[in-house]
C-alpha cells in the first residue's frame, strides 16, 4: 500500500472505521521502551498525509512523544453486516483492517476547522449530555505526519484484493 497514491482509500477506510468501532488504537513506546496502546476518538485524517487528534484525555501519548514520536495507528473496520457478508462469501471486498505508520508532531491549540470537523463527527449525539461533557471543550490537537500504510491481510479472505 503506496501512503501518497492510496490515500483517499485510507482515508475512506478509517471514515468507516470510525462510524463501526467510533476510536482508532495508536500505539506507542514509553520512556523505558515499553509498548503501549491507546484508544483515540478523535483521529481526523487531512488530505495530505497528515492528521490530527484532539488531546484532552490522553496522557501517555504526550510523555510518549517526548521520548519517542513513532506510533502505529490500526483502524479497523468492524461493522456487523461487513463482517458478516465477508464470512458468508469467505472473501472480503476492501480490507478489514489498516495500519498507519508515523510520527507524532507538536500540541498545539485547535483551529476552528478543527473543532468544526470534531463537531460533525460528533453530531449525532450532540443531545446527550455525555456529548458536552466528553467533547465540548476540546481545544488542544496533537499533529500527526504518516509516513506508511499498511494493509492487515487474513489468509484466503483478502488473497484477492
């Protein structure tokens, strides 16, 4: 998987990703060299190889960073009926699974696009008051350069693609 040329489709990937599993794991290695693993709902991938998350709640990603800027993202598409028709067909159509290859960059405070894209994603529920409470005052994003992409291949089940 060419990061440059596949792009759209990575992006597409993680889009459905999202709406199926609503958070990426980034994984990450510590000041002693220790892997760790961290659930993001606020992963947003721009057009150019780069992205951003919100940093509200993470704490080992930043101390992560310092030490260490690479990270490994896995999104995994884990829709019920992709799933389920895949198994049925034994093949899947697009693969179930993507990892994306990168370094952390600089926090930062977002920008109203930024906090505009978040509110989109999390429109649906902006009734409820979980939304306010776990989205509404995000300001600081975390920037993120791609540098590779990654299928996850499952024997028979993606020999085609």
């Amino acid at each position: 998987m060419d990061i440059k040329t596949d792009w759209a489709n990575i992006r597409k990937h993680f889009n459905q990703s999202f709406q199926s599993n609503f958070h990426v794991s980034i994984a990450s290695v510590d000041s002693e060299n220790k892997p760790t693993v961290t659930p993001i709902g606020t992963l947003f991938l721009n057009r150019n190889q780069t992205g951003f998350y919100f940093e509200k709640y993470p704490s080992k990603l930043p101390k992560s960073a310092k030490a260490n800027k690479n990270i490994c993202i896995l999104g995994v598409n884990s829709s019920t009926w992709f799933w389920l028709k895949s198994l049925y067909r034994v093949k899947f159509d697009r693969y179930p699974a993507v990892k994306l290859y990168g370094e952390l960059g600089k926090s930062r405070k977002a920008t109203k696009i930024e906090i505009d894209r978040l509110n989109r994603r999390m429109k649906v529920t902006r009734w409820t008051k979980g939304n306010q409470y776990l989205w509404g005052d995000m300001t600081i994003v975390r920037e993120v350069i791609f540098t590779k992409g990654e299928t996850v291949n499952i024997g028979k089940m993606t020999s085609d693609l």
